[in-house]
C-alpha cells in the first residue's frame, strides 16, 4: 500500500488507518535524547520493548520508565509505572503516542538493531 502524495488531511488519515502492521512499525518511533542524536548521528528512532523513554507531553509529564509494550495497531506504547485508576478502583496501564516521548536509553542487547544503527552510523 503506498503513501499518499494527496494534501487532503482526509487522504491521509485513511492511509494511516488502514496502513499495513509492516508500515506502521515506523509510525511508532521516538525522538531521541542529546546525547543520543550526537552518537547515532539520528533525530529519531523506533520505539522498542525494553528502551528508557521519558514522557513530555500530557498528564505524566516528566515520568521516566522502560517501554513494557509496543501496540503498532494503534501507535501507542506503554510505559512501566504509568497507569490509571479506574471509577471501579481497578488500576490499568495507560497507553501514550510515541510522539509524546522521547528516548533516554536503547535497549541494545537485540544485536540485529545494534548492527543496523552502528551500520547506518558509519555510513554518515
């Protein structure tokens, strides 16, 4: 399925709903931390289970914690520590868009990740 090169919102809204679960895994990706960016020679990168994000937007703002699930059909991760208490009193976790964190740490004992960014470092 291709990307819309239409400039209606609409247009592009639909594409990102009914996008394949393959293209949306970048989709879900995250800014990255100074120190980070300096290194990796990256503004952003896919967000995976295990990274080190803090939350700079909404209520949480300002929480740190590891990335516990990564939902690609909806673009949204769950962080550890970040729950809700429902009306019932049961305490849920609560979802947030990857565009609403940024990555502190990577989780870099996946060695294919770990080649892919020193390879795409060294090409820079």
């Amino acid at each position: 399925m291709k990307r819309p090169t239409s400039k209606q919102p609409r247009r592009q809204r639909k594409w990102l709903y009914e996008a394949p679960l393959h293209a949306r895994g970048n989709l879900v990706s995250a800014a990255l931390a100074k120190d980070l960016k300096e290194k990796y020679k990256r503004n952003s990168l896919q967000v995976r289970k295990g990274d080190k994000v803090k939350i700079m937007r909404g209520n949480m703002k300002g929480h740190s914690g590891e990335v516990m699930r990564v939902d690609r059909k909806s673009s949204k991760i769950y962080v550890q520590g970040v729950t809700a208490k429902k009306a019932d009193g049961k305490i849920v976790e609560r979802p947030i868009h990857s565009s609403n964190v940024f990555i502190t740490d990577i989780y870099d004992e996946d060695k294919e990740r770990k080649d892919k960014l020193m390879r795409k470092t060294e090409a820079k």
